[in-house]
C-alpha cells in the first residue's frame, strides 16, 4: 500500500476512534486486504503523521494503550469552553489513594490505610475501579487474602503516560507546592503543630 493512502486511512481511524490505537490493533483492520500494510509501514505511517502534526492545534499523541489524536496541552484553556459541563473535581483522599497505588503497586487497601493513618472509603475504590483507573491484581497470601490493587492502561492514558516510568518523582511532586499551596506538605505539619 502507498504510504499517502495508509496515512489518510490512520488518520480517519484516529480521528474516528474514542479510544487510542495500537499498531497491533491498526495492523489488524487491513488483514486480507489485496494491500495489506506491514507493521513497520504502519509506524512509518504514523511517524510521519506525528512530524505533519507538529505546529499545529493537535497532535498524535503515543500513550500506553497505542496512538490517539488529542489537543496540544497549550490549547486547553480555550477547548474547554466548548463544554458547559465542568470537569470532575476529585477529593484529596481519592487523588491520595490513586497516588500511593500508582507508586507502591501492587498494594493492599490495608497498606493504604496504614500510609495514610485513615481509612480508605469503599466508594473511593469503587470509583477508581469505575473510572478504569484501578483493578484487582490478585490477592495478597496473607491471612485473610487482601486484594491487591494496581492502574490499568486507562490510568496511564488519562494522565498522558506511556508507562508508569514517566511518573514524576517524589521530589518533583513536593515541588508542586509553589504552584498548588493547597496541597502543601509544609502547611499541613504548620496546621498540626498549632
């Protein structure tokens, strides 16, 4: 198949798809086609999309479930305001959770509670398990068998990852208390002190 032709058609199922694409996945939709494209024309396709994307309002973007067409992150403030529908605020505790079980995966709801000093809600997990955040990796062989928690690839898409490697380190997210004072470590050790 003409590279041109393969890229026009990636193009419509990128555009197309809610979901991102893998090569694998894209590999599949031409099997018995008379031109059946190989895995690495496809990459060259998409490689080459990438670049024609590049300076523009969107782009092709590689996360951990495949390839997805997204907005440039530098045009947010003007995109959302084609939804009347505010995005959702989550809760401290909820974002809590979902950190300590992307960095110490696989971890029990029990390890949870012990970190944070509380309890871990049931709707808290039940969200992050709805959201496709979260999942069940198995069970802990301790007494009592405690379900081990981990993310899923939904999580890593969400949040724009390839891999859990590309999460910030510690030391950059205490960083982000001079851009969020509300999430400041130092105003919670303040707060207890007095």
């Amino acid at each position: 198949m003409q590279i041109e032709k393969l890229k026009t058609i990636l193009e419509a199922l990128f555009a197309a798809s809610d979901k991102p694409l893998s090569v694998n996945q894209l590999f599949e939709f031409f099997v018995g086609d008379i031109e059946q494209p190989g895995k690495d024309e496809i990459r060259q396709a998409i490689q080459q999309l990438t670049e024609k994307y590049e300076g523009s309002g969107f782009e092709l973007k590689q996360v951990a479930s495949g390839f997805r067409f997204q907005v440039r992150p530098e045009f947010e403030t003007w995109v959302v305001r084609l939804w009347e529908q505010k995005p959702p605020r989550y809760s401290r505790a909820l974002m809590e959770t979902l950190a300590l079980i992307a960095y110490r995966q696989p971890i029990t709801r029990g390890e949870i509670e012990d970190i944070r000093g509380v309890s871990v809600s049931t709707s808290i997990i039940r969200t992050l398990e709805e959201r496709d955040w979260v999942k069940s990796l198995g069970h802990k062989e301790v007494p009592g068998r405690p379900t081990l928690y981990g993310t899923t690839n939904a999580f890593l898409d969400y949040f724009n990852l390839k891999s859990l490697n590309e999460l910030p380190t510690l030391a950059e997210i205490r960083d982000i208390d001079q851009f969020n004072p509300e999430f400041s470590f130092e105003e919670k050790t303040e707060a207890a002190a007095n």
